[in-house]
C-alpha cells in the first residue's frame, strides 16, 4: 500500500503545472511580447521568457492596446481569474491619463482607484501573488513635444505629469492597503531619465514616442520583474 501511495505521489508530482505568470495592462504590455528580429525592439516579456526558459513557469501576456482600467474590469475575469495564475503584474494607468488629454475618454482618479481594487480583491481572493506596477511616462524631457500626431505643449506635458504622479500614487497606496508588492516603475523611470537625458529628448531614453517603450525601457522592466518572479517561486 505504500508502495502504491508513493507512486501516486510521484505520478501527482509529474503533471504538476507550471508557475503562471499573467501580465495584466496595455499596449506597452501587448507588445512587450514581440520576438527579437520581429519587433522593433525586443519586449520585457520576450526577456523573461529567455531568462527563465530552463525553469517550469508559464508566462502569459494579457496586454490590450489602448486600455484603461474600465477596460480590465471588462476582461479580467476571463484573462486572469478564470486562468488561475500564481503571479499577476498590474501595469495600467498611462492611457487612463493620456486619453484625457488627446481624445477626452481619460479615467477620473477615483474611478481608477476603485476599479484596481475590485480587481486586487478578486485576485487575493485566489490566493495568487500580486504585483502593482505605476504608470512610467508621457514624454522624457521637461518641454513640448508630438505623441500620435498630437503636439503636446509645455504646460500640458507638465499637467499629464503632475496626474501621472497623482495615479502612480494610488497604485502605492493600494500596495500598501492591500499588503503585496510595488513596483515602482515611475521611480525607477524618472530616476534613470533624470541622470541620462542631460539634452532634454522628449523621447528615445527609455522610449520611442514618449510613451511606449525602447530596447533600454523593455530591459529595464524585465530585469526588476525578474527579480519579483524569482522571489515569489523560491
């Protein structure tokens, strides 16, 4: 009979499933997915694949261009909770600013609040870890400068910025509320803008157009999402 037991045990052990990993966010999400030589520059989540391509985890993009956090309320159930995920990045925000500015569909602040916390509830509730990621940037440089076509002056680049804090600020303070992990992109991106972008560049820092992000943003990401990944698996 033991003999019996420890084979089950084994055979258990053998069709166990990898770590799941879900990405939840946008078009910088969507197309952090790209392989090298396909894509204009290699994603953060094509990085992690080659990173842990010799270790048992699963990685699913669950990026959608052009979301805001109403548009996750609509999906998430189907893309995250009915996947049941161990570990779930939640990179939102830029579009729930941005969208304000260029096409009047942006996200009042409160609404953008509650909306994450419907889903950080839904997602403990699965018993999965979760990582709050802040929205990073609109624009490089302190000045004017063209996203999509739309010029964006001085003073408007200035109050995108001023909202962008005020929703990273949120994503801190659901991290804390709700006890699990931040990363703090908008830190690290204004930290890393600030020491090497001595000409003022609007973009091509960290990004191509001021938003979505080159080869230096993507690396940058997956190497601090690598690290949250590790810790959570070990």
């Amino acid at each position: 009979m033991k003999y019996i037991i420890s084979i089950l045990i084994v055979l258990l052990g053998s069709f166990q499933r990898p770590t799941r990993v879900v990405f939840l966010g946008d078009s910088i999400t969507e197309m952090a997915d790209n392989k090298e030589g396909e894509g204009i520059y290699a994603g953060f989540i094509t990085s992690l694949r080659n990173t842990f391509e010799d270790r048992d985890i699963e990685l699913i993009n669950k990026g959608v261009g052009g979301d805001k956090v109403t548009d996750l309320l609509v999906r998430y159930d189907r893309d995250v909770l009915q996947l049941r995920p161990d570990i779930v990045f939640i990179y939102i925000g830029i579009n729930d600013v941005w969208h304000k500015y260029d096409f009047g569909t942006g996200t009042d602040i409160d609404a953008y609040e509650n909306g994450l916390r419907r889903i950080i509830q839904d997602i403990i509730a699965l018993d999965a870890k979760i990582i709050l990621c802040t929205p990073t940037v609109i624009g490089e440089n302190q000045g004017s400068f063209t996203l999509n076509n739309h010029f964006k002056s001085i003073k408007e680049t200035k109050t995108m910025n001023d909202d962008l804090d005020a929703f990273a600020q949120v994503m801190r303070n659901l991290s804390q509320e709700f006890s699990v992990e931040l990363l703090d992109l908008r830190s690290i991106f204004l930290d890393y803008i600030s020491e090497n972008n001595s000409e003022n560049k609007p973009f091509d820092v960290l990004t191509y157009d001021g938003v979505h992000l080159n080869s230096y943003g993507n690396q940058i990401i997956a190497d601090q999402m690598a690290k949250f990944i590790i810790r959570n698996i070990n």
